[in-house]
C-alpha cells in the first residue's frame, strides 16, 4: 500500500530507502485510506508510517486552537501597520519608511533573490507576532485538561524539542538545488536528534 512519496521509510546518515512495506489483504483493502510517511520524529532511522482504517466519510475532525489571542480593534490597526513595518525593516534590513507598499515590495523581491526562504518565513512570522504582542491586548484561552499523559515522563520541553526537530527535518528535506546547503542542514538535523534522543533518555531515567 505504499505511496509515492519525497520521504522514505528509511534514513540514516548514509543511506535512504523504502524498506518499510505496508501490506494488507483484500478484506482491508476498501477501508484502507490516507498513506503517508509522516514528518514526526521517530527517535529512530524509520519514519513513522500513518494510515487510516474504516469508512473516511463517517469521521469528523475537529480543530482545537489554544494559545494566546490578540484582541482586536480597528481604532489600533495603525499601530499595528507601523510596528509591523519597523520591525520588517530591521530584520530584513531594509530602510524604514512609513508607506506600506515599499517594504511589502522590497520583501517580495528578497525572497525571490535568497536560498533560503524557510528563513525568509520564519523571520516574517516573527514580526507578525511580535508586532501583535506589542499594539494589541492578548488574551489567553484556558489550557487543554489533559486527563492523562501517554507516559509519565514527558515534559513540556519535550514537546518544544519534539517541534524544533520536526522543523529540522523538513528544512533538511526541502532542501534539494543547493548541495553543500543540503549537507549543512542534514548535519544540524543530525546533531538536533542526538540531543533530542538524549533528552528523552534523562527524561525516562529521572
């Protein structure tokens, strides 16, 4: 049941492959749906490997957003317009100025220029955050009860190195017209999940 994929069922420093099967048999074969290598670090040279069983039309997803909330009110839109800008122009190091459309124009030609637009996207969420931050009044929703952890070890910065080193790999993953660029990433993705290995050992033997 393996699908075409960027990713393989296997990799390692040296080597990649699909040696990984996903095999079922007739019966399965009609509720069988939604194949995929997963992005989600493994701890391990195999990928993960999601699929779906049953009739996908019975299921229904549902989206929980937590986190903070920025109240907004159109009176601070200004604000908000002149934070974002100064901020574009200092990451990006730009001229600030106070006409919108010149740093939308300059960011729009940077990111066509430079190698490496996950940082160019990065930068850019920053200043949209940091600039809601700073000209609007946030709001933070309740935290999600969580009746009980999958195991008693982990912790919330687990969870952080977990997201850090799922970011890692689709930088390393994505990157594939530059090849000494490639092997720098793979390299700090590597060095990333040996520290995020050994953080889970502490973890379980504390």
């Amino acid at each position: 049941m393996n699908e075409k994929s960027e990713r393989t069922t296997f990799q390692s420093r040296r080597e990649s492959s699909n040696m990984d099967l996903t095999v079922i048999n007739n019966r399965l074969l009609k509720n069988f749906h939604g194949w995929e290598i997963s992005e989600n670090q493994s701890c391990s040279d195999h990928n993960i490997i999601k699929f779906k069983l049953g009739d996908e039309t019975k299921h229904v997803v549902q989206h929980n957003h937590y986190g903070l909330r920025c109240m907004l009110q159109e009176k601070i839109y200004n604000r908000f317009d002149q934070n974002l800008i100064e901020l574009v122009s200092m990451k990006f190091q730009m001229e600030n100025t106070e006409d919108v459309a010149s740093p939308d124009s300059n960011l729009a030609t940077h990111t066509k220029e430079t190698g490496d637009i996950e940082s160019v996207v990065e930068k850019l969420q920053e200043a949209i955050t940091f600039s809601c931050n700073k000209s609007f009044k946030i709001r933070e929703n309740a935290k999600k009860t969580i009746l009980q952890k999958s195991v008693p070890w982990w912790t919330e910065e687990l969870t952080i190195k977990r997201k850090n080193m799922n970011a890692l790999a689709r930088r390393y993953q994505r990157t594939k017209n530059n090849e000494e660029f490639r092997e720098h990433r793979k390299n700090i993705y590597y060095e990333g999940k040996t520290t995020y290995q050994a953080t889970i050992k502490r973890g379980k033997l504390k």
